[in-house]
C-alpha cells in the first residue's frame, strides 16, 4: 500500500460525513507531520522523543552506536558513525490483527 493507496483506504472508511481525497491527504500530511516534528525536537532528549498511540505502537527515537563495516567494493574496514533513527514498536492491538 503507498501513499494514495491509503488515502483511498480513508476516504473508503469514512463514512460520515464523506470525507474528500484532498481532505483525507490534508490530514494524512499533517499526521506525518506531527510525528515528524516530534521525534526531531532537539530541545527533547533523543531517548525522551516518542509518540504513542495506544493499541496501534510507539514511534520513537533510538540511538545506534559508532560500528565497523566493511566496502563492499574494496572489502576495506570502515567505521560506521553513531546516528540517531526512527523506529516503530506494533502495540497489542495491531500485532493481534496480523497474526
């Protein structure tokens, strides 16, 4: 599923009132948004940023250590740098929908 593929989805699922495709991406972006913003607030300790959402899952910032790797083209040894990601943990609800 892409992105129209779930406007499409919500604007299905909305019954009442009809919700319009430009609405339903309107409130799709401003939701990435949201999320966006929230886990890349500097002012906020990485490991304090998050988002939860009860019963869907948590959005949250982890920390990845300083790593050695390999070039894939020479085999020479790299040091890979610690970097901030985005990760998703599934809470309850969607985990038991999927399985």
């Amino acid at each position: 599923m892409n992105k129209s593929d779930l406007i499409d989805a919500m604007v299905a699922e909305c019954v009442e009132p009809k919700l319009s495709k430009a609405d339903a991406g309107r409130a799709l972006d401003s939701f990435i948004h949201a999320i966006t913003k929230a886990l890349s607030d500097s002012s906020v300790e990485p490991e304090k940023r998050s988002v939860a959402l009860v019963g869907f899952g948590t959005f949250a910032v982890k920390e990845r250590a300083e790593r050695k790797g390999r070039n894939p083209q020479t085999g020479a040894e790299i040091t890979i740098k610690a970097a901030k990601i985005p990760s998703f943990k599934a809470g309850k609800s969607l985990k038991d929908a999927v399985n």
